[in-house]
C-alpha cells in the first residue's frame, strides 16, 4: 500500500510556504547573474537535454522540493510500482505498464505469477503477425495484400496509437496507411470509411473487455460495412482482429481468438501504448521499430527508478510543476513542441495527465485542500506563436510551458529547421527576460512584457522510435511523481464512469421516447429539444423512402419489415422505438405521409390523431403564427379532402414539412398558407 501522507503537513511544506514569499518578488533576469546557471540547472541523459534553469528556483527551492518528496515517501512508492504491489488501490490493481518495456529476465509477481514470460509472448505474436501482414504473407480474403489499417478504440486505445504514429510517420511503410476511429459521431466512421477498398483493409477491434459502447457500436458499423461487401461471415477473420482479453466476445463477434492479443488489468488504458494496444504502431512502422520504442522508454523507467531525486528528469520536473500550482497557484501548463510530428503529443499528455491526477479526494478519502493536476494544452511552435503566444507572453496568468525540440531535423529543407531552432530559442529567452519599460525605444506601455514566465526546454538529438519512448516515459513518471505528493491514485478515474452511467439512462429515455421525471429541467427540455430533431429527420427520411418504394410499388399497403428499400428506416426507427410503422400508398407517385407522422406520433407520445381533414378537425378555423409553438404538430389541407401536408414545427417560419411530389425538407411556413389554405396544430410535446 502506498503511504498517505498529506503534503500540506508536512515540514518541508511549511518551509515551502515561507521560501515562496522571499521568491515571489525574485525576477529571473536576476536569478541569470549566475553565469554557471544553465550548467546547474540541466541534465543531460543519452541523446537528451531538459534544461531547467528559465524557472524562478534557486538552490534552496531545489533542495525543499526534494525534501519534501522525501517525506511523502516518493522513493518507496517507485519501488512498489516497479515490483507489482497493488498501488492502484481502489481497483486492487497493480501498474505495470512499464514491464511492458522490461527486457530483463528479472520475475515481477502479480498474484503468485511471474508476468514477463506471458508480455514476451505478447511481443513476440505482435512481431509475428506485424512481420506477416506487412510482408503480404497475410493477405485480406480475395488474396490483395493489406494497405489500410484502421484502428478502432476510444481514450488510451486511441489517443496514444494516435499519437505515436503521426510521431514516427517519417518511418512508416509508404505504401500503408493507418485509420483511427473513436468517436460515436457516425462521422468519424463514415467519412473513414469512405476512404477504404474492404478486400485491402484490417480492423484492430480495441477493447479490453470487448464491451466499451463507443468501440464495439463503431465495431459492429465496420463489420456491417465490411460484409456488406462480402456477404460472407467467414471472410472476417481475414480482415479483423482484437485487442482483448474477453475471448468469449471476440469469438461472438466472428473473430478468430488466435488472432486476439492480450492486455492486462495492471496496465490502464492512457499508459498502454508499449503493450498489444501499440499493434497499429507496429504494422505501420514495423515491430524492430516498435520495439525501440520500448526499448527508450525502458530506459527511463531505469533512469528513473535508479538516479537520485537531484538529477532525476521525471522527479524534477514533476517537483518543479507542484513549486508553481501549489505555491504560485497556476492552473495550467503548456506542451509546446517544436516539431510537426509531435503535434498530437499534447493531446496525448492532455489525456495522461488530467484523467491520472484529476481528483479532489486524497489516499485516505478526505477532500484535498490544495490544487491537484493542472490544465494540460498546447500546439506545436511556430504556429502557437500565431496564435496563443500572445496571453503566455503579456497575460494576467503564469503558464508554464515545456518547449521539446530536435537538434536535427528528419525532413531538410532549405533553412527552414534553422528558423524553427531560432524561434524557439527566441520564445524561451523572451519569457525568461521580458522587455522593460526603459527598454521600450518609445516608452510605450503596450510594447513592456513583464517576463518571468518559467519554461523548461527538451532538447533531443533527432526524433527517432527511441527518442519518442523516452519522451513518453519521462512525462508517465512525472504523472506519477506528482500523484504520490498530491495523495491521491493516479490510476483510477471514476469521473469518467459516472457520465458513462447517465447516458445509458438517458438512452434508455430515448428508447421510451420521453424523459423520466428524475432529471433536471435543463436536461429535459434538451431532451425534447433532440428528439424533436430527431423526428424531423425520421419524417425527412421515412417519406422519401416511402416515395421511392412506391414508384416501384404502385397502389400497395406496404409495412416496414416486408419493404427491402426501409429497412434502414425500420432499423433506425426500432432502435429507438421499438415500434413498427404502416405505410399505405394512395397512388403511383403518392403515399400517405401523413398516416405515418399520425402513426409516429400515436406510438411514441401515445397522443391519439384522428386521421380526419383540418378544417374538421378545427371547425375550420384559421390560425395565426402567434399561436404556433416550438414543438406542435403542424396539419395543412390542400385539397379538401384531407390532411395533405404534416410537420414538426422548429422555429419561427420553419417546419419539418412532408411534400408527397418532393419527399420532405425544412421549409419555410410562408403567410400564404395561412391566408388561404386550411391549418391547424396540435401540441404533443408540452
């Protein structure tokens, strides 16, 4: 068990809180009159350099940090994560996502079992199968080799693939290309999908449990998508494989569980990337590249768990960070890397940091009375400087910001890698250094920056595989660092699952077409608010694909299920409403729309339409604009014979409005129709 120790009692904190007075006022152009500073101030480890001296620390803030990581016992709790104790405590897990980067023959026993033989076996079916498909050894089911990977996962299962393979982009085989889809938005798959020939594609299904909602809903539109193609269930284990444990689901779904690869309780899904969740990396760029991903994490994981506090990358960094949120009382940091193949690493920290150490309740369950993870954003250089630069520089907050840069630049052009170096090193100094008043050639107070803005500098060699694990393990410890300071577990979010809660009740309102009287009026007239969109866009829908099976059809009363060209509707519809819909056609190019809104409306609101004219219905009586509201059910006779014409009304002048020559569109409700033609409403939603 980690030991719980609020830093606010601590001694080195209180000496915290008094050395923070006396450096409150201390400018860094001051703290600069040390000509050796940088030499202090910066550790350098293989092919990295993490300068640190642009931060308003002295010797004696150095020395109080680490006192008081000290006394929080930080050294310990390395040791207990690296040896497999159970420090993920409120899910009885143990956090090893750095054995999945351990080459040494060292057990690591997690529930009387040593974990290594079975992550090198995961390795080595990563390699085997990467090597095949990328050779065409594996080729999809009509024999054409495979040239898109398209990965499907959500959070860790997306973001850190994501990440590495837009980093490591410049090492990818030219003739694949790699896919992300997370999102529930239909979007996100579809315009993917667009982009895709089937007989050349492979799915990786990311899940550890195979049940996640956004995953397996995307998975099961894919796999729709897929054998809508081939018609043939077999042809799946050609072209779909899963990142899981739950063999039992992966089988159910029709992949063939010797081509599932397995991950662990003890490895979360924003540090999972060096485990089977890294398949994608390893197709794209091949697994001898992946595995010198690993092996640059590895690196730091021993640097980290050996080098004293004082020359420690990820101790000091994270120590410097906790100096400004808790003592200066800043909310946030900046990632800012001046390198277009890390433009995604800001994200990723994003999601590493704030889902990690996002908590207000500490180790022994009481509330914490101090700051905890602090806003993490950033973009790449130069483009911030066009950008957000403007509040770093001259704002009202202290934002930290750590600049990353290669010395060399993988793509050479011109002097373009000149230009960026000299911009970041420009933007760095401008922080530290300011401009004064007095330096200000016409004294105008518009042109002063105050400076004092800490900053640290990253500085690799080039960005290779093992540069980027370095890069990742070094900010995964400092998470960790701070979290063990802060009190708190880092490896849990609970945050996250009670959103999750809510909307599967709230699906289930909308499946009962109305929402239940536990919610807030915000969330109900929100509620009403979508599904009346919702309806409008089933009328748009149902009608033209009434109308278009009618012109094929001609004087037939048709349902739903018998009706090939409706069975997205009745798919659609049945999801939401588990309702069946009867259509009935009046003529060749005809249909009675309007019998399928009074039927919508009777099934779902349980309102009773009684299929009649409008001027029957209304005794005739013309109303007004005035009298409409957002949501009545709108009724127009046309002909005298009936209710002709049937909408949703949205807005002032417009309406979801049912045509039986043009299908349906969102109109608007001209006087005309109100001078001259029969109309009338009814309220249904209120």
């Amino acid at each position: 068990m980690l030991h719980k120790t609020d830093p606010t009692k601590t001694k080195s904190w209180q000496k915290l809180l008094k050395h923070f007075k006396d450096m409150n006022s201390v400018h860094m152009r001051d703290l600069f009159s040390d000509k050796n500073r940088f030499n202090k101030y910066s550790i350098r480890l293989e092919d990295l350099l993490v300068d640190y001296s642009k931060n308003i620390i002295t010797d004696d803030t150095k020395q109080l940090l680490i006192e008081l990581a000290d006394e929080c016992d930080l050294k310990a709790s390395i040791d207990k994560m690296f040896s497999g104790e159970k420090i993920n405590e409120t899910e009885n897990r143990a956090v090893l996502h750095t054995a999945l980067r351990n080459f040494k023959h060292d057990p690591i026993i997690v529930d009387g079992e040593d974990i290594i033989p079975t992550v090198k076996e995961v390795r080595k079916k990563m390699r085997m199968f990467s090597d095949a498909v990328r050779s065409g050894e594996w080729r999809g089911y009509t024999g054409e080799k495979i040239k898109n990977i398209v990965n499907i996962g959500i959070g860790g299962s997306d973001l850190g693939p994501v990440m590495v393979t837009e980093a490591l982009k410049y090492y990818a085989s030219k003739d694949m290309k790699v896919y992300f889809i997370s999102n529930i938005d239909g979007t996100d798959i579809t315009e993917t999908l667009n982009n895709l020939d089937h007989e050349e594609t492979l799915f990786l299904i990311a899940s550890k449990t195979f049940t996640t909602q956004e995953t397996m809903t995307n998975a099961y539109s894919a796999r729709e998508w897929f054998l809508g193609h081939t018609r043939d269930e077999d042809t799946i284990k050609k072209h779909f494989v899963a990142l899981s444990t739950n063999r039992e689901k992966v089988d159910e779904f029709g992949i063939d569980t010797d081509n599932m690869f397995e991950f662990w309780d003890f490895v979360g899904g924003r540090y999972s990337v060096c485990s089977a969740i890294g398949l994608s990396v390893a197709l794209y760029i091949g697994y001898d590249r992946f595995e010198e991903l690993l092996l640059g994490a590895s690196s730091i994981d021993e640097h980290f768990q050996n080098t004293a506090f004082e020359n420690n990358i990820p101790v000091i960094l994270a120590l410097i960070s906790i100096w400004y949120i808790n003592f200066f009382g800043t909310d946030s940091e900046a990632i800012l890397p001046y390198d277009q193949y890390l433009h995604r690493f800001p994200a990723y920290l994003q999601q590493a940091n704030m889902e990690s150490n996002g908590k207000n309740v500490d180790r022994e369950g009481k509330p914490v009375n101090y700051s905890t993870a602090p806003i993490i954003w950033g973009e790449p250089g130069t483009n911030g400087q066009h950008s957000f630069y403007q509040l770093i520089h001259q704002g009202t907050k202290m934002i930290p910001a750590d600049f990353l840069v290669g010395k060399e630049p993988l793509n050479k052009i011109n002097n373009h890698h000149n230009i960026l170096l000299s911009n970041f090193l420009g933007q760095t100094e401008a922080l530290m250094k300011g401009k004064t008043i007095e330096e200000v050639k016409d004294s105008s107070p518009y042109k002063v920056f105050k400076g004092n803005q800490p900053t640290n500098s990253i500085i690799y060699d080039k960005l290779t595989p093992n540069v980027l694990g370095k890069l990742i393990a070094i900010y995964e410890h400092k998470i960790f660092v701070q979290g063990i300071i802060w009190n708190i577990y880092s490896f849990d979010q609970w945050g996250v699952e009670y959103g999750k809660q809510l909307a599967i009740k709230i699906q289930s309102d909308m499946n009962n077409g109305k929402p239940s009287n536990d919610h807030d009026c915000s969330t109900k007239g929100l509620f009403k608010h979508i599904m009346l969109l919702i309806i409008a866009s089933l009328i748009m829908i149902s009608c033209t694909s009434v109308s278009s099976h009618h012109r094929k059809n001609t004087n037939q009363s048709v349902t739903i299920e018998k009706v090939e060209e409706l069975k997205v509707i009745e798919k659609f519809i049945g999801r939401h409403y588990g309702a069946k819909y009867v259509m009935g056609a009046t003529g060749p190019n005809t249909f009675d729309c309007s019998g399928f809104i009074l039927t919508l409306f009777r099934e779902i609101y349980k309102v009773q339409l009684p299929r009649t004219s409008a001027k029957q219905y209304y005794a005739g009586r013309h109303i007004s604009k005035a009298e409409l509201s957002y949501g009545d059910l709108v009724f127009f006779n046309t002909n005298g014979r009936g209710i002709s014409h049937v909408g949703v009304y949205l807005e002032e002048g417009k309406f979801g409005h049912a045509s039986t020559s043009r299908g349906v569109m969102i109109s608007n409700l001209s006087d005309y129709y109100f001078k001259n033609k029969f109309v009338a409403a009814r309220r249904v939603l209120k």
